[in-house]
C-alpha cells in the first residue's frame, strides 16, 4: 500500500484501537512505535523523527489538540493527522487551523479510506483534495447535530493576536467566516460568507478554514509564494472547491496587508461593502473558468472595514500592527 517503509508514530491511549490501528498499518507496510499519551509521543517525535504521526485528540497529559499545535511549531513539515470520535467533531476545526493534514472519525468503518488519507499525507499533491473529504461530506449532510457543534466551533474569537498584527472582529451571522495568516510581516485575510441554505455549508466551511494551511507551509519552507498574490490564491480556492464536487456559492474576498509599504493587495469573489472591492469584484467562487483580478491600494493603520456577503452578512473589522499603531500610508 505504501510506497516505503514509512515510520509511523501512534498516540492512542485506548488499548483494542490502539493495537487494531498497529496491525493495519504494519500489513500496509508500514513501522510503527506507539504512544500512551502526549507527552511521551512528543519524546518519541523528538528522538524518532517520524514520517508521519497519528494522534487521537483525547490522550492524558498532553492532549492532542496541544500535541498537534507542538509538532506544527517544531516540526512545520512533518504531516499530522488527528483521531476523533463523532461527539468531537466540533473540535476538529480547532486542529485543522493549528496544521493538521486530515482527521479520522472513530469508530472506523472503512479502512481502505484510512489508507489512502495516510498515503496521501505521507505524498502530499498540492492542489488536490484530501482523500477523505467525500466521507466528511456524507458525514455532515446526516448528522444536523454535528453539523450545528461544528459551525458554532467556526466562529472567530473578536479579538486574535496574529505575530505583530492584532484583528478585532463582529459579525452578524453565523454565516461569516474570518481566517489570516502571517507572512513575513504582511499579513493575509480571508473573509468569507456562506449559503445559510446550502446543506454543504458546515463542511465547506470546515474546508475553508485549512485551504491556506497546505500554502502557508511551502511559503515558510520557500518552496511556493502563492499567497504572495491575493489573485491566483482565489483562483486556487476556487477550484478545490470545484474539485469537491460541491455544488454551492461562496462570497469571498482576499487581502493582504504590508505594513511596512502601506499598500494592501485585493482580490474578491463576490463580497460588497466600498468601491475598491467592487472594482475587482469577479463574482461568488463555485464557477467554472474563474479569473481574479488584483487591485492594489494604500492604506492606513489602523485599518477599519466593514464589508457584507450575498445573502446580507455583516462583517466589520479593525487590524493594527503593533509597530506601528498610528501608521499612515502615502
């Protein structure tokens, strides 16, 4: 099944998972150490250096969502992939957003589908979906419950500390999704509103908030500057959404901040609110042959907009730069 012989550590503190999980992963052709908790699978990561690392999110000591956001600030390029059972779903976006690569929902029913997510992590192809996206998908259109834990885990803290840059948020709507990114000393957002109507919207919403981590890791290990340009980055979104099969609308817009120029870099899909967004606005992602355009303007600290979405979502945020707190552009 693998290409190799990849070294696999396991954090799992239930014993019968723990030993099931060992024996599939070893007849797949893998090595595997094993892990009772956080704080020695950290250890082991340490020593070891494995290819990949799978950790349930309820280990003692440690608990995975500190063990995810740890191997990420450590080891960027080592692939996670977290274990969850359904009545955690409402944390997967939590571990999603520190860098993990998948999740797998216990109990497990089809292990063909653990396989194939392992493999793909383990060879990671930009611009392709994850392997087990279809499941979240048929997962989430059946489970309301879930649906509604995950959604409420998605909204934003009003205030978020970024590097230098600190973002303070209000929304009107559950519908509203804000993500950002630190490059450098820039900083990217991402503003999105979301079909309240749409029965794929809580695992859109869910894809949303990971489609920059994959970017972001080959921006920091120089492989790929993408996120530089606001544009092709919502070309990028734009078609692993249309690559998910999902037939659904997203209003989303792209902005990046330099602080040190005082120049911001725009590209919009379908959000309202001032005239420089409308000039650049090429209509809600979800459309085949989409084509962004990127407008550049100045602006000053600290930076104060409020923009809406297509179905009448309100988004108003205030970002400042602790550098520079009373910067002004020009």
């Amino acid at each position: 099944m693998f290409d190799s012989a990849p070294l696999i550590l396991l954090i799992e503190d239930d014993p019968v998972f723990r030993r099931l999980m060992v024996a599939y992963l070893e007849l797949w052709g893998a090595r595997v150490m094993e892990a009772e908790d956080g704080a020695e699978g950290l250890n082991m990561v340490a020593r070891q250096r494995p290819d990949l690392v799978l950790s349930d999110l309820l280990v003692p000591n440690i608990d995975g969502h500190e063990v995810v956001a740890s191997l990420k600030r450590l080891y960027p390029d080592l692939p996670v992939i977290v274990i969850s059972g359904q009545q955690k779903m409402a944390d997967v976006a939590r571990v999603l957003r520190s860098g993990a690569e998948d999740y797998l929902i216990k109990p497990i029913r089809n292990w063909s589908m653990v396989a194939e997510v392992i493999a793909a992590s383990l060879r990671p192809e930009p611009g392709r979906m994850n392997a087990q996206f279809i499941e979240h998908l048929a997962y989430y259109r059946h489970q309301d419950i879930a649906a509604s834990r995950l959604l409420l885990s998605l909204q934003p803290s009003q205030d978020l500390q970024m590097g230098p840059w600190h973002l303070h948020c209000q929304q009107s709507s559950p519908w509203v999704l804000t993500e950002c990114v630190v490059l450098n000393n820039d900083l990217l957002l991402l503003l999105a509103e979301f079909d309240p109507l749409n029965m794929d919207t809580p695992v859109v919403m869910t894809l949303v908030t990971f489609l920059l981590n994959g970017p972001l890791r080959q921006y920091q290990r120089g492989e790929h500057r993408l996120l530089d340009s606001p544009a092709q980055t919502l070309e990028y979104i734009n078609c692993l959404i249309l690559d998910a099969g999902l037939d659904t609308r997203v209003s989303l817009a792209l902005i990046k901040l330099n602080a040190d120029k005082g120049i911001a870099n725009i590209a919009n899909g379908g959000m309202r609110g001032t005239d420089w967004l409308e000039a650049c606005n090429v209509g809600p992602l979800g459309c085949p042959h989409l084509v962004a355009s990127q407008s550049n303007r100045p602006f000053s600290l600290p930076w104060k907009l409020t923009i809406t979405g297509a179905f009448g979502s309100e988004l108003q945020l205030t970002a400042s730069h602790q550098s520079r707190p009373y910067a002004h552009a020009g």
